[in-house]
C-alpha cells in the first residue's frame, strides 16, 4: 500500500489516500524505489483504489515538466503545479524556473515550426538538460 496526496475536488485541498499500484503497473513488483514520487496515467477503483501506469520519478524531471513552479524565498521551498512542495535553495529554485521557462519556449518553437531542428536552436539548453538528468543521482549521493 502507498499514500498519496490527491485533491479533493469538492474543497481543493490535498487529503491523503491509501493506494495500491494495479498489477499490470510496470512498477508493481518494485521491492522499493530510489524516490518517494510516483507519477501515473490513471487511477482505478475497484476492490481498492488502484493507480495504474506508474513510474517513480526523480525531483529533476518534474521541475522540468510539472506544473508551474512557484519560488518561496523565504521558507527556501521550491512549489510545483500549486501543490508539490520540494526544500531548495531559493536562487537554485528560480534557476529551474528559468531553465524550464526556456525549455518550454523551445518546445514552443517546435510546434509553431515541426521541420525546426531542436538539437540544432538548443544544443546548448538540451545539453544542460541532459546533463542534468544524466547526473541527479550523483548530485545528491553525499
């Protein structure tokens, strides 16, 4: 069993929810995982709620691609897409911010130009992109 934290659609406000991952999740049989957080396709009630199409995924892939991030200075805290509270330094937060706002910019330029040529109008951004995703675990080994 795994709790989550899911809105309620009545008040908005997150309430936490026991949840089991389906059987046919490709992390069902997953003895335990290097991070707390799951992102999944759909949840499923049946004889429990059941989430299915689950993946664990690290920190660094949801600020590039959660939701909107929201910095709080003060408290050093890092809020992803109003609900995702992750603890950072507060210049390191608005740095992701920035990198994902060129991020989603460029992606932006993909779609208004399919025949644009990503590697070639951001080698340096998805180079950073990579590099980053490539070295979170070591980032936060020690």
């Amino acid at each position: 069993k795994l709790v989550t934290q899911l809105a309620n659609a009545a008040t908005g406000r997150l309430e936490a929810q026991s949840v089991a991952l389906h059987p046919c999740s490709v992390c069902f049989n997953a003895p335990s995982f290097e991070s707390p957080l799951l992102v999944y396709a759909e949840r499923v009630q049946t004889s429990a709620v059941y989430l299915r199409d689950a993946t664990m995924v690290t920190p660094y892939p949801i600020l590039l691609f959660g939701g909107p991030i929201q910095v709080q200075h003060s408290q050093g805290v890092a809020v992803v897409g109003g609900w995702l509270r992750l603890r950072c330094n507060a210049q390191v937060a608005v740095m992701w911010r920035e990198l994902r706002g060129r991020l989603e910019a460029l992606l932006a330029q993909k779609i208004a130009s399919p025949e644009l040529d990503l590697w070639e109008a951001g080698e340096k951004l998805l180079g950073t992109v990579l590099h980053l995703l490539d070295t979170e675990h070591a980032n936060h080994a020690h």
